[in-house]
C-alpha cells in the first residue's frame, strides 16, 4: 500500500546528461526542445517516486532561459515535488551547467511543472501522498507553489 505522505527528500532527483554534437543546433548550443525533454523526463522521475505510479505531464508552467547550455557541457537536473494537492503535484526544476574545462558551474535555466497520477486501466485521476516540506527552503517552494496554482487556476477560468 503507497504511503499516506512523504517528504520532499523521498522524491528528490538529480540527473545528468552530457550535451553531444546531436543536442545542439548550428551555434553549438543545446536545443531548447532537447532540454524541455530531459526537464520533463526528471520531473516525471520525481513525480513518479512520490505518487508511485506513472503521472503525466498537464501542464509546464514556467520555463526560464537564463545563459546558454554549450556543446560539452555537462547539464544537471535538480528536481523536487514542491507540492502535492489531490491528484497533481507540482515539481520544480533547477537545471545548472557545468563547464568540463573550467569546472565552473551556473545556474542556466528553472522550470515548474504539473503532473497528474492516473490509474493506467481507466485512465482517471487517483489521489498522490500528501507532501511534508521540512526545511525552510522546503517550506517555501510549498507556499509559492500553492500560489502558483492559485494563478494557473485562474487563467485555466478565464479570470486573468
């Protein structure tokens, strides 16, 4: 039986990818839709190891290019539920480049996502653990996460 709750910690994940010839466009820069793919394969990563099941992307709330990925560099994915609701949760990505030659690393892009555990035969909505933030950082993506919500509510009424 799943549990009833979970901290942000049993889900958390982090991948790497390394950006290849093939990820890049001709400036030798990574693909926007390359890096939208692996934002979302981390983020259905964390979703999955929190509902236990196989949750489907609904929405991409928020996606920021802050500095370019380079061919070369090495890409980490920093990925965490920030809230789980009754059947969706909401995950947070923080991706950081790595430069291989100079070994610094930058904060490159952030995201926010929405995810939805269905029952795979019917296809419908089943409830996800509650989600106990204990950190203070924890405890603030919470809030701002049920803000968020309030705001992707809104729009998804017409209300804004």
């Amino acid at each position: 039986m799943a549990k009833k709750s979970k901290t942000v910690k049993e889900s958390q994940i982090e991948m790497i990818e390394l950006v290849l010839p093939n990820d890049t466009n001709i400036f030798g820069n990574l693909l926007g839709g390359r890096l939208m793919h692996w934002i979302d394969i981390s983020a259905a990563l964390a979703a999955s190891k929190h509902c236990n099941n196989v949750p489907v992307t609904a929405e991409v709330d928020n996606l920021v290019f802050h500095e370019p990925v380079h061919l070369g560099n090495i890409v980490r994915f920093k990925t965490s539920v920030n809230r789980a609701f009754r059947t969706s949760m909401e995950v947070g990505v923080r991706v950081e480049v790595e430069d291989i030659k100079s070994g610094k690393i930058k904060h490159s892009n952030s995201a926010y996502l929405t995810f939805v555990s269905i029952e795979r035969k019917t296809f419908k909505p089943i409830p996800v653990p509650k989600l106990i933030p204990e950190t203070k950082e924890e405890k603030r993506r919470y809030e701002q996460a049920d803000k968020r919500r309030e705001q992707r509510l809104k729009r998804r009424h017409g209300i804004i």
